[in-house]
C-alpha cells in the first residue's frame, strides 16, 4: 500500500518529528542554556562578564610566514605581568554557536578578543600586545570549575595603519608558541 503525503502534510509531519526529537534531546535545566545531550558544556554569556585577567608566561619570538612578508623575523615579546581587562563584555555571536567577547585596555577600545564555544568551551583569545602593534592569538579551554583559560598562542594579527585603527592588518604566525593563562569573572 502506497501512502502518499501533499507537501503541506509531509512538513507538518517534519516539524513534529523534530519538536519531539528536540524535548528528548533538550533539558532547559536552569531556564537560560540549554544542554544538549551532555554535549554542552554550560556556559551562559554571565560566566564571561566582567573582569578578566591575562598572564603570558615571559617570553619572546619572532613574526613568520607573514601577509606581507617584511614583517618576518620582527620581534615579539609578552611579559609576565598579569593584564587586568575590567568591564569586559560578553555577547551572542551572530555567526556561530559561541559568545564574543571584547575587552577595553589603555591604547585601543578592543585589547582583549575572545569567541568562546558554547558547546565545547573552546577559547580563541587575542591579546593586545602594543610594542609590536599585533593581537597575539591564542587557543585553549575555558575550565568553568576553576574560571581560567590555559591557551598556547601560535599567531598573531598586526595594526600596522598609524595612527592605530583598531582592526587587523597583517597576519603572521609565530616562530614558537607561547603560554597564557586567563582567569575570567
């Protein structure tokens, strides 16, 4: 017996299948995340407001495989001295399933830069560093138990426009990765 479904009917049936997937698979357990399947790892846009600090291990490298190429081998260093971001924000992405996040500091309106995974709690944090004039690219895992991020930083976007604007201009990797770790609200 062939049973045969207008268009209008085979959607209805659609819509269904997926609201009833979507009860099993979906526990609203605090009324604002919702955690799918264990999958999530329960981060809401509070657990990312407010202060954030930043600790680079001490170290140094240089700029290679560069956009433009005149900026290979120029030196990098990032100090030991924890950078303190208040007030940093945190908000819906509007092209993924992840927050972003900005921070202000004392020479540009965005030092700090962070997309953090909703799903996964992975973190790409961008650190201002202003000797160099570059955002030092870093990826690790927010750890929600302890608040901190511990990332290897491989990269860097440079503002190479004077005076500084603000946005990327020249990207670069690093020679040799460097360490931070990042305590957040």
């Amino acid at each position: 017996m062939k049973i045969l479904m207008t268009t209008t009917a085979f959607r209805a049936v659609l819509v269904a299948a997926l609201c009833a997937g979507a009860v099993v698979a979906c526990n609203n357990d605090n009324k604002n995340t919702v955690i799918v399947d264990g999958l999530d790892c329960g981060l809401v846009r509070a657990d990312l407001t407010g202060t954030w600090v930043v600790n680079f291990t001490a170290d140094s490298t240089v700029f290679t495989n560069c956009d433009n190429s005149g900026k290979d081998n120029s030196p990098v260093s990032v100090s030991g001295t924890p950078i303190t971001f208040t007030n940093v924000n945190a908000f819906a992405s509007p092209s993924g399933a992840s927050f972003d996040v900005i921070g202000a500091g004392s020479n540009i309106s965005n030092e700090l830069l962070a997309s953090i995974e909703a799903d996964s709690c992975l973190a790409l944090v961008q650190v201002w560093e202003n000797t160099s004039k570059a955002w030092i690219q870093c990826l690790g895992t927010l750890d929600r138990n302890n608040r901190t991020i511990s990332a290897f930083c491989d990269s860097a976007d440079l503002d190479t426009n004077m005076p500084l604007d603000g946005a990327p201009d020249v990207a670069c990797d690093l020679a040799r990765t460097l360490s931070v770790v990042i305590s957040t609200p």
